[in-house]
C-alpha cells in the first residue's frame, strides 16, 4: 500500500482529474493531453519554482497530508481497577479532580505550568488571543521567527536591531494576563540571533527567557521568497538578507539593464551553531538577566538530535521541544510538510533512547516537550506515558490557535446577534455560551468577563484537555501526571508492539 497522499493538494487547492492514481507517482493512471492541469504537475508547469510552496498561505493554517504507517492511534491506553498512587487509596481522595497536572520546567530558574501543555512557536492569525490564552491556562507559550519582520516600526544598524517595539505587543499579550505559571518566549533562528534578536528581547522588552531555533517539523530549511524585480532585490540585500541571485554582481546588472533580469530569491541563513558558539551565547546572555534557554529541535538524524542534546546538557539549557513530522505552517515547502523528517512517535522513541543513554553517562539532560500533530485529551495523554520520564509537556500548536480562531468567529457572530444554529441550544450571549467563563472569573475576577472571545477559547480548550487527562490519568489510578508511562499503554500493531517493547 503506498503513503504517497499523491500530487492533489489543499497546499494549492489542486486537484487530480480521475479518482485512479498510479500509487508510486500519485498521478492519474489516464493522464489525457486535452486536460488543463488542475494537478501539481499542471500548477508547477506554470508557477514553476514557487509552487514548492504553498500558494494557500496568509489568514491559514497548513499541515502534512501524508497518512504515516504509525501514530498515536495505534496504542489504546490502559485501565486499572485496584488501589492508587500520588494519593491515598480511598474513595474521597482517589478522585478525578485530585489528579495532579502541574509540571515544573527548567533548571537555573523552574517555571511552573498548570498543566503538561506547551503552545509551540507561532506568530500569525490570531497571535493576540493564542498568547493570551496560554497565559490564562498558565502554560507555556512561544513567538514564532520572523517576528521582527512584522514590525513596520522596525530599525536595524549595522545589521543588529536597534528599536523592535512590536515585541513588547506581542510580549504584552501574555504578560497582561499572567497569573504566575508559564513563560512567553521569543524565538530567534540563526538569523535573528546574528541580528541580536535575543539582546534586544533580554534588555528592552524584559523577556526572561529565549529559544534557538536549529528547525521544526514542517520547516527544516529557511524559506525561500521570490522577489518582485531586481529594485526590490537590491533593497532586500542592503538589509543584510542573501539574494539570489547577487543583484550587485556586474553580470546580473547588465542583464538587468537589458530587461533581461532572472527571478530573484531572498532566503534565511540555515543554522551554524555549534557547542562551543551556543555555550558562549547563552552565557553572555546569562549574564545580560536571561534566565530560561529553550531549544526547538525537528525529527533531524538521530546523530544530531544527540548532538544537539549533549549541548543542552552543557549549556544547562532548561527546555528542548522535539517537533515531529507531519507538520503545519504555511511558509514551509509543500513536500517537505509531508516527506521529510521522523513522525512524531518514531521521533519520541528516538529521543527516549539517546536520553537513556546520556543519563548513563552522567549527563542532566533538560526538560523535553514533544509536538507535531495533537489535538485532543488522548493524544496528549499517550504522548506523556510513551515519553516518561524524559518528556514533561506535550506542543497544541494548531490546535490551540483554531480554539483562538473559532472562538474569536464565535465572539463576533454573538455581538452581531447571528449565533450559529448549532450552539443556539447552549446559550444566547457570552456569558452563557462560554461554559468555561466561571473558572476564568474565579481566577481573575469579574475583569474577565471583558476577556476577548478568542483568549476565553484558547483557555476553554486547553481546560477540555485537562479535563480529559485527569480522567485517563485517574482511569490508571495515577494522581499524578508525573506517574504516567508505557505500561499505560496497549499496543495495537506489531509495530507498536515492537516500538513499546523497546521502552
């Protein structure tokens, strides 16, 4: 059977004109020369180059296609009906509520989250309520690359930043409703550390900790944008960008002159940390007031997520989030969402392995987080006992922001008195819609029935996930997250089988 999802895509919303593909290519087994070519192939024959990317980018979300052999649901979690631990084995205490989800991250300076929850790095749509949410739900929340490039406002000197004022904003979104548990983290790529990036977060806008970007499930290369013409390459090299092809090399400008200018690209620098660089920068930035180093890290070869952990281990960096392939973005090549990298379980298995092997040595390793492609209570749970002990939170990234987008929909069709169909039998207003508005009001006060829609969304959501976890947690008898591990889980298939075996 092939995984090929084929070459029809909502990347591009193209499409194959018969339902019978050749499984190797993914092209229509009857490929007619009278059809207009609504497929990939058809696309590409006239956007060429760009339709490596998708052209369905902008106010969307994107995600992987492909059907991979092994995922989360191949496990089915385990039950037990004698006893309890993390609280004492009677009926008052052994209760749902008094399952324990609070993790604490980090080594130099823990933070606390109220549940194993993380919101990866992201920085479009509804960025405001997707941070402020986080903030709510007392979790962990990260800005996504290339926030500096979102500020008009933006000044750089001699290729650093020297005023980003659109980061206290964005910071701002969190730090209004932080309520002592979590962390808003700016994340800077090779690029933007090379900017100063990080200095300038630490210094002039109060962050208190950064994440080095080495890649990310869906994106483990920088992006590729083609230019409009050869004035606009020029003025994208004189900010310090690589452009290819050079718009100053005398050939190019000649040809230029002639009308006869190629395509221009503008492309992020790929990543060239090493140990020693990334001990030394972190140490400085110590010393500025940094006081949590997080890494984000993709499903990259084995050699080098060890590589990449035995840094950690030596910079004393507090977290490093592993992102698995299939992954989601938007700004990421089409095929590289669906075809490159390991799959979030493989992915998990590899790190929990290398880990093992590490402690042996003598080695404190960091927090880990695992995300790439969670949504719902079951997932987070099966990630959590398949990860122990290494993995403490588990990434909602897409998830979490289509609570803050449909949410926010949800807001704005309630002042306009257009309440859909379907939620018409739970309320009629805010206040009786949004079931989960007491627990914001008990934590914040009456202040909170002002919250935006989009935040109250992003809260209720992740308060279903934890729902949810004490539940399964409770349904093992573990009071406590920190208990869970692979014996919570049944494997389905003799992969799954194999791959708990070697827990």
């Amino acid at each position: 059977m092939s995984l090929n999802p084929g070459i029809a895509s909502s990347f591009n919303e193209t499409k194959t004109r018969s339902h019978t593909l050749s499984p190797q290519s993914g092209m229509c087994s009857f490929c007619t020369a009278d059809c207009p070519g609504t497929c990939e192939i058809g696309l590409s024959a006239v956007l060429g180059a760009q339709s490596v990317y998708p052209t369905t980018t902008g106010n969307n979300q994107i995600a992987s296609e492909k059907d991979y052999p092994l995922d989360y649901s191949h496990f089915n979690i385990n039950g037990r009906v004698f006893g309890a631990q993390g609280v004492p084995a009677g009926t008052d205490q052994a209760a749902i509520f008094n399952v324990r989800l609070e993790r604490t991250l980090g080594r130099r300076h823990p933070v606390k989250i109220a549940l194993p929850v993380i919101l990866p790095a992201l920085l479009k749509m509804n960025w405001q309520d997707y941070f402020a949410g986080a903030a709510m739900a007392g979790v962990c929340c990260v800005i996504g690359e290339g926030s500096p490039s979102k500020d008009p406002a933006l000044q750089m000197r001699n290729g650093k930043i020297a005023e980003f004022p659109y980061l206290n904003e964005i910071m701002d979104a969190f730090r209004r409703y932080y309520r002592g548990y979590g962390q808003i983290v700016p994340q800077a790529n090779f690029e933007e550390d090379g900017q100063g990036l990080p200095e300038y977060a630490v210094s002039r806008c109060g962050a208190e900790a950064i994440e080095f970007k080495f890649g990310q499930s869906a994106k483990g290369t920088q992006p590729v944008t083609r230019l409009k013409d050869y004035d606009a390459a020029l003025k994208k090299k004189a900010t310090g960008a690589l452009v290819h092809p050079d718009p100053e090399d005398p050939a190019v400008r000649a040809a230029a002159e002639r009308g006869e200018a190629p395509n221009f690209y503008a492309y992020g620098r790929l990543p060239m940390w090493d140990e020693e660089y990334l001990v030394t920068r972190i140490g400085m930035l110590r010393d500025m007031g940094l006081k949590n180093v997080y890494f984000k890290m993709a499903g990259f070869d084995p050699v080098d997520i060890e590589r990449v952990l035995r840094i950690a281990a030596s910079a004393e960096v507090d977290v490093v989030t592993f992102d698995g392939a299939g992954g989601g973005s938007g700004y990421s090549p089409c095929k590289m969402m669906n075809e490159w990298g390991l799959p979030t379980v493989p992915l998990e298995s590899t790190v929990c392995g290398i880990a093992r092997r590490l402690r042996r040595e003598g080695l404190e390793l960091p927090s880990m987080v695992i995300t790439g492609g969670f949504a719902t209570e079951d997932q987070v749970f099966k990630a959590l006992a398949l990860g122990a002990p290494g993995f403490q939170a588990v990434g909602l990234c897409r998830a979490a922001m289509a609570a803050a987008n449909s949410a926010k929909k949800v807001g704005e069709l309630i002042e306009a008195g257009n309440i859909p169909t379907y939620l018409q039998k739970y309320g009629d207003s805010k206040e009786t819609l949004f079931a989960d508005l007491p627990d914001l009001r008990h934590l914040y006060g009456k202040e909170a029935e002002s919250f935006p829609a989009g935040a109250i969304g992003v809260f209720s959501y992740l308060n279903r996930i934890a729902m949810g976890l004490r539940h399964f947690a409770a349904l093992n008898r573990k009071f406590d997250v920190s208990l869970l591990g692979p014996d919570d889980l049944i494997p389905l298939t003799p992969e799954a089988a194999k791959l708990l075996a070697g827990r």
